[in-house]
C-alpha cells in the first residue's frame, strides 16, 4: 500500500521548482503586451481605482491577450522595467559625449 504522500505523487521527495519553472522569462510580446495595457489603464482609471485593482485589471487583461502572467508577475516586471529604464537615464544624462552612451557599454559594464 502507498503512503499518501506517494499518492499525491511525492514519492518520500520534496520537489522544488526553479525560478524558470516557477516564472519563466517574459518574452518581447509579453513585455510590449505589459506596458500596453498598463499605459491603457494609467489612461482609463488614473485615481479612480487603488493600485491593487489596477494590477488586477492588467494582469486580466494581460491573460485575455495571451500573456499568461499574475497580477504579481506584471508587477514585479513593470518594477524591474522601470529600474532599469532609471539606471538609463540616470547613465545618459551624466555621459557627456556619444562615446559614454549606456548603449556604447559592454554587456558587463551595463550591469555593473
């Protein structure tokens, strides 16, 4: 007779996923599909709704699209993005000529 811990498929192990099995990598869609409809909410609700809804309201329209992602992963991403689009910024507007430009960078002085 099985353990219930084998019945629920456990086999005596604890399986733990990993990051790409948990939330794998947002593709150019994805992304692109993300700060559509965030920009569409922004513009639609303002201060209408709290910032929960907004989320909620992304995330579902998101999955309506395609973009299965949950209302965290949208915001953990949007975050993530806005992060690196200040680092940018930040870069370029203290480079003083073309040849500093964030986008002249090798990749690993970019993530420095």
């Amino acid at each position: 007779m099985a353990s219930s811990e084998e019945e629920r498929g456990g086999g005596g192990r604890q399986s733990h996923r990993t990051r790409s099995q948990a939330a794998p990598d947002w593709t150019v869609h994805e992304t692109l599909t993300l700060v559509s409809e965030i920009a569409t909410v922004e513009g639609e609700c303002r201060k209408t709704v709290s910032s929960f809804q907004k989320w909620k309201i992304v995330a579902e329209n998101c999955n309506a699209t395609g973009v299965n992602r949950t209302l965290n992963q949208c915001r953990r991403k949007w975050d993530s993005l806005l992060t690196h689009y200040k680092k940018i910024k930040n870069w370029e507007s203290s480079s003083s000529s073309e040849l500093d430009s964030y986008w002249s960078l090798d990749r690993e002085t970019r993530r420095g």
